[in-house]
C-alpha cells in the first residue's frame, strides 16, 4: 500500500533501486511487520500522516516506528511541509527495496575455496561473496561520490541433451580463458584487479497457464 502523494519537487528522491542489510541490529528493525509495513509504504515519499491513513495506524504508532527506522538508517527526511499550521515532515525509505546479506547470521562463513568446486554449494558460496563485496564497494563508491564500474550479463539458454551442455561449457570456459589471457596484465602501474564470475544453473520450472490450479 502506498502513503499519499508528497508535493511534486520532493518525488524525484535519488536513492538506490535496492540495499543490503547487513548488520543484524538493522535487519531486526527491518523485519519487524509493523515497521516492514511501513518501509513499503514509503517506497514513495510520505509523512507520519499519510502513513497512517493508508495503514490504517494512529499517527502516534507510526511516528514511533518511523524514530526506528530512521535512528538505523532505513527512512530518511527530504522535507517539509505546512500543515494545518504546523510543520510536517516528508520521509521516504532510503532506498526502494531492501534485501538481507546472505551471510548475516555468520558473515564469512562460506568462502568459495572451502567448498567443492563441482557442487552448487560453490556456486551459492560464489554469490554470497559478490554481495558482500559489491556492497561493500557500492559504499565505498557512494562516499565519495563516484561510480562503481561493474559488468553483468544475464541471459537464458535451451540445451538439446547433457552432451551440447558439456560442450557448452567447455567452449566457454576455453573462451574465458582466452580473453582474460589477452587483457590481464599484472605490471601495469595504475591496473586494478577485478573479479569475474561466470555461472549457470537450471532455470527453475513454473506451471503453464493449463497446469495452473482455478
């Protein structure tokens, strides 16, 4: 549900399409349904009272809950307004969608080289490092007011049988190897490592439109 509309020159809020939570006192206060609630309401800017009314909340709770969410960095005010001869706040989540750090719970607790090379639990351990580290440089980026250059291509692909599979992959990997030979270059006075993941997994089914229950 959305809060009601702010004023047109406090709509367009620069903010990032999606964050990461990764400390555990932020996401308890993130998870929290009432405050979670209110996170989703302001994916667009609102106050405590436009809050309130499309939540059907008293404006009290709301501003008890909002104290929480902007103390831990989660709603941030970008104005004001008259109302009813007072002052009201604009607020709006800082930034439009959040997600939990995979490794929260235990941060550094599946490292790539400590798992089977061959396994998924490789691939996911693959995963978790990228998040951890894009948010850590996306941070660092965002301080000083810079951009962080990142390359990522995602596609689908049909295999006939395991055989074409099989020789996908090593045509792949033959090509990786290839080009990263061409452009890697460990002398080069102001080079800067990058890391280069490729990966692939089935994708998951989904019912068609028949099998789909009425």
């Amino acid at each position: 549900m959305v809060a009601a509309a702010a004023p047109p020159e406090l709509t367009d809020v620069e903010r990032p399409d999606v964050d990461v939570i990764d400390d555990p006192v932020v996401a308890a206060v993130a998870l929290d349904p009432a405050r979670a609630r209110i996170l989703a309401a302001l994916e667009e800017p609102g106050s405590a009272t436009s809050v309130a009314t499309a939540l059907q909340e008293t404006r009290q709770r709301v501003n008890h809950h909002l104290h929480a969410l902007e103390s831990h960095g989660l709603v941030r005010q970008i104005g004001v307004r008259p109302r009813r001869g007072l002052t009201e706040r604009i607020v709006v989540a800082s930034a439009r969608r959040f997600v939990i750090a995979p490794d929260l719970l235990r941060p550094g607790s599946v490292e790539p080289d400590q798992t089977d090379r061959l396994s998924s639990t490789y691939l996911l351990a693959l995963a978790i490092r990228l998040v951890r580290e894009v948010t850590m440089l996306r941070r660092g980026a965002a301080r000083a007011q810079q951009r962080l250059a990142t390359l990522a291509i995602d596609t689908d692909v049909r295999f006939a049988n395991a055989a074409d599979r099989a020789a996908f992959t090593r045509e792949l990997t033959e090509a990786v190897a290839t080009i990263t030979a061409r452009y890697h270059d460990e002398t080069a006075p102001s080079g800067r490592w990058h890391r280069l993941v490729v990966a692939a997994h089935p994708r998951p089914t989904t019912p068609t439109s028949e099998e789909q229950p009425t």
